[in-house]
C-alpha cells in the first residue's frame, strides 16, 4: 500500500518545480493552505491546487478552516488534502506524477550519471 510513510521516503530532485514540491507536501503531510504554502514558494495555492485537480486528474479534498491571522483575527483558508488509504488509484497517480517530475524511491538504483566527453 502506498501511504504518506512511503511519499516521506522519496528522494526530491534537486531542485523541483513549484507544482511537484506543492503535491509532495500534499502527499506527506495531513493537509496544506495558503499560509503553509508561501514557506515552499507558492502564493496561488488554489490556482496549483486547481491545475492538480483538472489538468492531472489528482483528487484533493478542501476543507474550509479558519486560522490566527493580523492582530489574532481570523483568516478564513482552505486546508487541501489527499487521502490515500480511502483511494489507493489517487496515490498511484500521485506517485506517477512525482516520478515523472524527477523525484525516486531510494530504494531504486541511482539514475545512471552523465557520461562525459572524451578529450580527443
């Protein structure tokens, strides 16, 4: 079964798009909203969120929260989430994604490095 234990072992590409590091936060923690998602670059969570959901098919669920904001007032967010144990499909699409966008099972042989030229 694939679940947040197994997305937390992934190994990320060096530096990873915007839309990968999003998802792989998405797939190793509880939930994710705006606030939490400046701290890995994205100022659009529900505009990542919505190319997720419609451009790659990835099933997030949203849930209306409110959270501490400016002077102790309330901040009314979205908290994205995925759950895996309810739709294991979901979490191998998820996993496709991640793969495809460079991050890999530490458990799989390292990617062959770059051959290099040979001086003539």
């Amino acid at each position: 079964m694939i679940d947040r234990d197994y997305f937390s072992r992934l190994i990320p590409p060096e530096d990873p798009e915007k839309i990968a590091r999003i998802l792989h936060a998405l797939a190793t923690r509880d939930g994710l909203h705006r606030f939490e998602a400046m701290r890995l670059h994205d100022t659009a969570l529900n505009s990542t969120v919505s190319t997720l959901r419609n451009h790659y098919g990835v099933r997030i669920d949203g849930e209306p929260i409110t959270v501490a904001a400016y002077r102790g007032k309330g901040s009314r967010l979205v908290r994205y989430s995925i759950d895996f144990e309810r739709d294991q499909r979901n979490a191998e699409k998820v996993l496709a994604l991640l793969s495809q966008w460079g991050y890999r099972d530490p458990s799989a042989p390292p990617p062959p490095a770059p051959e290099t030229p040979l001086a003539a």
